[in-house]
C-alpha cells in the first residue's frame, strides 16, 4: 500500500527506522509497567530514555503505599527486569507473599531503577507534555513514520525537547481521578469543597487518622479502592466508635461489589469482598445503593450530598468528609499530535475495550495481547499498562508486562515472539455477562 493512500500503518512501515534507529526509545512513566518496558528494552540491547514526573521511581504507587496488594509477588515481578536485577545480587522478595505499594516500590521497583544499565536513562521531576513528530502536525501523513518523535518535557521546570524513534506510554491513570459526581464532570460545587473531599486511598489507620477518627465519613465507589478505605474506617471505628461510616454505590445490588469472595483464585483479593459484606450486614458501615451524586453543598464545617435514588431525591447531611473512589481515566491531553484510536465509552486502546468492558464482564481476567492489538495508528507509538484500559478497573501488572515484552519484540524484529502471548491471570470468580452474574469461574 502507497503511504499517501494508508491511513493505519502496517506491520512493515512499522519497522521501518534506519534513518532514526540511532535514537532511543522514549518511555513516558516510571511504574512497573514503564520500567518492566525498560529491562526488556535493555536486555535486547536497544537504548532507551525513560521520563517520571514524580521525583522518584512509581510516583502514583507511592501515594497507596500503604495498601496491601492482593496479588503476590510472583505476578507482581517482571521476568526481563528479574533478570537483570538477579545479575546484580538482588535478594528476592518471597514469592508467595502480598506486599505493600510502597515495599513493592522498596523491593522491586527501587532497586530495578539503581541498575547501572537503567539509572543513567531516568529523568525524574520530568513531566511530558507533549509529543509529536519532527516538523509534522497530526494532519501530515507523508513521510510520517520514518520522522523522529519530539516530546516536550517539563524537567526541573526547564521545557526540554528530547527525540526518540519510537515512544511507549505507560503513564497510568491514576494521577487524573474521576470527580464523585455521577455524570462524570468536575462541577463548581465539587470543586469548592476539594479540601473535604480525598480522592484516592488515604492512609486512615497512619498519617490521616486524626481526620477521619469520630468524624461522619462518606465513601463513594465500588472498586477496590473503596473497599480498603472502608475496612480501614471500620478498624478506626472499633477504637472510636462514634465514627460514622456511610457508602454509596451506583450499581442496585451491593451484593456486586464483594466479588468472587472464596471463588476468587487471589484469596486477599476475595477476602476483601468476605470482610465487606460482614461489616455490612453487621450495620457498622451503612450503604446506599443505586445512588447518584447530583451535588455537593458546604454547610458551615459539613457537607450535604444530593443525589438521586430510584426517582427520588435523598439528602445525606453533617458528613465531615467525602473519600472518592470513583475510578481515573487517562491523561490524553499530551498526546493531541499523535495518531490513537481509543474507545469511545473505556477511553481504553481501542481493541482491548470488548475484552475488558466492565458493562458486559467482570471477570479480571483478559484474554492474551500484545503488539498487534496495541498498535496505534501512529506507527511506534504504544500505549501500555493501566492506561491501555482508560476507565475499566481490571488491569494487572502481569498484563503489563506481556504488554511490553510482545512490543519490545516487535520493535527489535523478532515478530515471532511478539505474535506468542501468553497471559495466565489468576481469575476473580466472578462472571457476569449482561444483567447476569455469577459467582463461579469463567472466561475461560
Ligand atoms: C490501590 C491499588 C491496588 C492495586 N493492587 C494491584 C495488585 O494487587 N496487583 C496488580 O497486578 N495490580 C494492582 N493494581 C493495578 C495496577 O497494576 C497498578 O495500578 C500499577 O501501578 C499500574 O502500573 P503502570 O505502570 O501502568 O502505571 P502507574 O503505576 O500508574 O505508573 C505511571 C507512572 O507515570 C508517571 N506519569 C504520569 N504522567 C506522566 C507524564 N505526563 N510524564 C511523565 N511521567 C508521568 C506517574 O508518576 C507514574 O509513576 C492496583 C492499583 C491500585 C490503585
């Protein structure tokens, strides 16, 4: 096919790099997934520079870093990067143990960025904030995929244009969180009482107990995130009893949220659901279920929530503060000059949205993918890791892994080996299709 007349790129143009093969890959985002992208770079001998805005290695990770991963450490840890660290008398953690965010950072993550063939090609307090191809806009085609990508980036607050021949995004979601209210936009209202509102997972039973301790906490959302906030609230309330917890969800049946439970091949992960639901139908944490935030009010020190439930209007008064666990999507603002094709519901790479579409299942598992389904129509441009899943809340690191490894392939020619994915996650138990669900394995 004639370039003028191709608007995607094929696996040939792909590959198609003399002219600027000198140049470094460029990684946006030093979380596991943008690092696990450097190692297998590295161990293929291509040369990569890496950019983290945050001023040290898995800068979202560190603001959980007190949350306990339900996954251990045996899928929590790339081969590529193992590989390299075992080089240098690195002590591996324990497989079968669940490490915090933050010893996940300690243990693997810090020692990973040390490494003499990775800590030159780091730039931290490196912000990108925007990329495009040399001397092209987002309307040129001609010559498109032979130019060098630029990317804009704010360093040390310095703006510096660095060059690279192909760029992986791996920048996550999790520092662009969704506002509480239902319909999805930051309204005035949300926005004038943001220092009552903790979007993310505060540490309630560490630094943040004295805010949260006898105080009426609201927690809204459904995912994981919201369930640790509650069990922390439900631990500080056996030592403070006065402590009011209120939840609410969006989904009808609450029974939705606990998941696999026993069923789920990650026991912690279960057991979150299993713990929940006694807190629950114990009455120490009170929900409200088909609840939708329509806005926030300051009442002096309080705050009064409105929202609508089954055609009625509800008013919950005297909350002291609101902790928002209504997922995060991807920042896509940097990337207005480079070709994507992204979902229109999941904001996520466009070919992952059926497997991962939280309407239709939810079943944690996806089914296995690699350079082919991420390819964008910007030739060697790739986005990886949570924000190749945009909105869905499903993604792994193990996914991201097999990510990276099948591109890093690809772009070193050895299509064979980014054409053989393989993905074994370990299943949620959960399976729901459409309006039905049911706790058992799926998937398959
Ligand atoms: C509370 C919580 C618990 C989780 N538990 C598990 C678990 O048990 N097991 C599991 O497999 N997964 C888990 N996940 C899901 C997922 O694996 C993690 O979110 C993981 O951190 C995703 O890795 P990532 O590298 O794609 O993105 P991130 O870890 O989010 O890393 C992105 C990096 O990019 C940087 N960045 C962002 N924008 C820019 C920019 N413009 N320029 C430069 N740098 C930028 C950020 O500072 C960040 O360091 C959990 C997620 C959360 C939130």
């Amino acid at each position: 096919m004639s370039e003028c007349c191709s608007s995607k790129v094929d696996q040939a143009s792909n590959t198609q790099l003399s002219n600027i093969g000198h140049l470094p890959v460029a990684i946006i985002g030093g979380g596991p997934v943008g690092l696990a992208a450097a190692a297998h770079l590295v161990s293929k001998g291509e040369s990569f520079v890496l950019f983290e805005s945050a001023s040290e290695a898995a800068g979202n990770i560190k603001q959980w870093s007190h949350v306990r991963l339900f996954s251990p450490w045996k899928y929590n840890i790339d081969k590529a990067a193992r590989n390299l660290l075992e080089l240098h008398n690195w002590k591996a953690p324990n497989d079968d143990e669940l490490p915090t965010g933050g010893e996940l950072v300690e243990q693997y993550l810090n020692p990973l960025t040390k490494l003499p063939v990775i800590q030159p090609y780091v730039h931290y307090n490196a912000k990108v904030i925007a990329i495009s191809r040399k001397g092209l806009s987002l309307v040129k085609t001609a010559g498109r995929g032979i130019l060098p990508f630029v990317l804009h980036v704010m360093e040390d607050d310095k703006r510096i244009v660095f060059e690279a021949k192909a760029v992986i995004d791996a920048s996550g979601t999790w520092s662009s969180p969704n506002p509480a209210n239902s319909e999805g936009i930051w309204t005035e209202d949300e926005l004038s009482i943001n220092k009552k509102i903790f979007y993310g997972i505060p540490d309630v039973l560490g630094k943040h107990k004295e805010r949260y301790s006898g105080k009426k906490v609201l927690v809204v959302g459904s995912g994981h995130s919201a369930m640790n906030a509650l069990l922390d609230l439900a631990s500080v309330k056996e030592h403070a009893p006065e402590t009011e917890i209120v939840w609410i969800i969006r989904k009808s049946n609450v029974k939705d949220v606990y998941g696999g439970q026993d069923n789920d091949s990650l026991p912690e992960r279960g057991s979150l659901g299993t713990r929940l639901q006694r807190l629950v139908d114990t009455g120490t944490i009170q929900v409200l279920s088909s609840f939708n935030i329509e806005n926030f009010k300051e009442d002096g020190e309080l705050v009064t929530v409105t929202g609508r439930r089954n055609e009625e209007t509800i008013f919950i008064e005297g909350i002291n503060e609101v902790i928002s666990n209504t997922g995060s999507r991807p920042d896509m603002s940097f990337l207005r000059e480079v070709r994507t094709d992204m979902d229109s519901a999941l904001e996520s790479v466009n070919t992952l949205a059926p497997l991962i579409d939280p309407n239709v299942h939810s079943c944690g598992t996806v089914r296995p993918h690699g350079e082919k389904e991420l390819r964008q129509p910007e030739p060697n441009f790739y986005i990886v890791g949570a924000k190749s899943y945009g909105r869905a809340p499903t993604f792994l690191m193990a996914t991201g892994y097999e990510q990276v490894r099948s591109i890093v392939a690809a772009m070193t020619g050895d299509w064979e080996a980014a054409q053989k994915v393989e993905l074994e996650l370990p299943e949620t138990g959960v399976c729901s299709t459409g309006s039905v669900t049911t706790k058992t394995s799926c998937c398959g």
